[in-house]
C-alpha cells in the first residue's frame, strides 16, 4: 500500500525500462566479482561461476534488475517486449545455470549478505506468487537457491547480535524487510521459520529505538535511508496501532535534510551515484510510511510531499544516464512505480 500520488505511469515507462534491464543483464563488463579466491587459479570470468546473474557490473544488481524485468513483464505486459523478455529470461533462468548460483554459496555462504540474499528471495517471492506458466517453470527451478538463502537466514539471524545500519548493502532492516514476501508466503504454505525469525530479529534490534538522529542523513554514497529502512521494516511486523506508537518515538520529528531530496553531483562516480537510489527509495518508503499512517495523522502530508520530490529528482536517471546509474536504477524505480 502506498500513499502517494500522481507518480509516473509505469505503463507509459516499462518499455524503456525493459529494454535498459534487458541490455544490462546481459552485459558481462565491466563487472565487480566479489569472488573469494581459494588459490592462484581461481579466477574465473563471471558468467562461469553466475551463468544466471552475470550482468549489471555485480551479482545483486544483477538479481534485483531480474525482478525489476519480471515484475514489468507481471504489471504492463503490453508495455515491455514481451517476446526478448522471455527469450532472455528462458536463457538465464534455467535449472542447469540455477544449480550452479545455489551451488556458489556452499563454499561461500557469506556470499552477498544480506543485500543479495533479499532480494534473491524478493525474485522468488515474485515468481512463486505469479500464476504464469512462464513464471512457474523459472519459479521451480530457482527453488534451490531460495530455500538454500532462506536456510542461511536462519542460521544467521539468530547469532547476529547487533543491526547495520548502513546506508548501503550491509543495512540490516533492508535486509529483512525485503525477504519479508517470501517468509510470509512460505507461512502461508505451512512454514513460518524465516516469518518468525525475522519478526524476532527486528523486534530485538529495533523496538527500543528512539529519538533516532535522522538529521545525520544522507551520506555521501548512500543508496538507502538507515531511519526509514527500519521504519518500513518495523511497520510491516507491528500492528497498525504499536507502530505509530513506536514511529512517534522514533522520528518524534521529521528533520529537513530527510525530506529534501539528494543533490547527485557526479552521476558517472559509481559511489557518488548511489545517491539516485536514495532518492527513488526514499519515495517509496514515504509513501509506504504514509499509507500505513492513519487519515488523521499530520505527517501523511509532509511524506506524501517529499515522496513526490524525491520521485521527481531521480526518475529520469533511470535510463539515458551513465552506466554506473543504469545497472541497477531501474529496480528502484519499478520498487516504487510498481507498489
């Protein structure tokens, strides 16, 4: 549920957007291999050890433009090139290159976490949830490496005494609340392990927060907002009451530089370029925050208004920017036009 308006049609978007995802997908360099080499000749090229998710310069963006591509295709199926969509998607998302990818992380099952992890089961949590013959065959057969990634939630959450609060991969509440669609479609089928292991991990990290120093944001390369991931996160797992209970503690003020939308001065510096997703993910937890905000509640306004700047200040970077920028934006942007 969102509570902003006059956004972007995303009908209007999705072909533009699709065509930047399909080519970024499948465009191997330049590439940042975060591979842990275990000797001299371990230095494979990407698509040898990634044969799904090869592309967009690093293997997260890879995965979350995966979904950003599928959830056009789910949305505005008119509007995207239907045709070279599931043509790519058929070539990447096999059983065989699947295996390979949940192969990867038994000798590295720190691989990616927990960025690359939620949105893996973001990408799941969409196929499974999606009654298309097309969906279902890429749903089975990347079944493996969710179960394997959602095992490793498990084992992770419970000795991971302290949350990051990053403004980029490493933020905890990120991290959770993406893999929340999954969990809770998991619990739907019967196991509620990674729903209750989540609930339990940010209720232990996040519920006493208060007065939190959001006026500190933005950092320079930050791609999230660490007060409004853990709002997002938190009214998600409390009931409607508790949480505007605990968002008055929290953010008992909404300070400016949180409302005022990023400057990105060097769009082509790749740290400097995050900031574009900070913006886009800013208005989507805006609108998020004011949907879940009651009728009556002052805030809602002021959210709804900043979503809609912060909207407009990184939309047209998606696309027609620099590579730094379009290996991974349009994901934002589809989080946003797409809720």
């Amino acid at each position: 549920m969102t509570g902003l308006a006059d956004l972007p049609d995303l009908t209007a978007l999705a072909a533009g957007y699709a065509r930047a995802i399909l080519g970024a997908i499948q465009q191997e360099y330049p590439n940042q291999l975060r591979h842990a080499m275990n000797g001299p000749d371990d230095r494979p090229r990407p698509r040898e050890v990634h044969p799904a998710f090869y592309g967009c310069y690093d293997w997260h963006s890879a995965v979350e433009m995966h979904w950003a591509l599928i959830r056009l295709l789910r949305l505005v199926p008119s509007g995207v090139p239907g045709d070279d969509v599931q043509r790519v998607l058929d070539r990447h998302l096999t059983v065989e290159n699947l295996q390979i990818e949940a192969a990867y992380f038994q000798t590295r099952p720190g691989f990616e976490r927990p960025y690359g992890w939620c949105w893996t089961l973001m990408l799941a949590a969409e196929l499974v949830s999606w009654d298309d013959p097309s969906a279902q065959r890429w749903s089975a057969a990347l079944r493996p490496l969710a179960e394997h990634i959602s095992g490793l939630y498990l084992q992770w959450l419970p000795r991971a005494t302290y949350p990051s609060r990053d403004g980029a991969h490493a933020n905890s509440a990120f991290g959770l609340v993406r893999a929340l669609p999954f969990a809770n479609l998991l619990a739907a089928s019967g196991d509620a392990r990674l729903l209750d292991a989540i609930t339990v991990c940010a209720l232990r990290w996040f519920l006493d927060d208060a007065g939190y120093p959001a006026g500190w944001e933005p950092g320079g390369a930050d791609f999230l907002s660490p007060a409004l991931t853990e709002a997002e996160l938190m009214s998600a797992v409390l009931s409607p009451a508790e949480f505007a209970t605990w968002f008055d503690r929290f953010l008992p003020e909404l300070p400016e530089s949180l409302l005022t939308p990023a400057v990105v001065s060097d769009p082509t510096d790749g740290q400097t370029a995050h900031l574009h997703g900070l913006n886009l993910y800013r208005a989507f937890a805006f609108g998020q925050l004011a949907g879940v905000l009651t009728a009556s509640d002052s805030r809602r306004a002021f959210l709804a208004d900043a979503g809609r700047r912060h909207a407009e200040a990184s939309l047209p970077a998606v696309s027609g920017s620099d590579y730094m920028v379009e290996h991974w934006l349009a994901a934002y942007a589809v989080l946003l036009l797409g809720a």
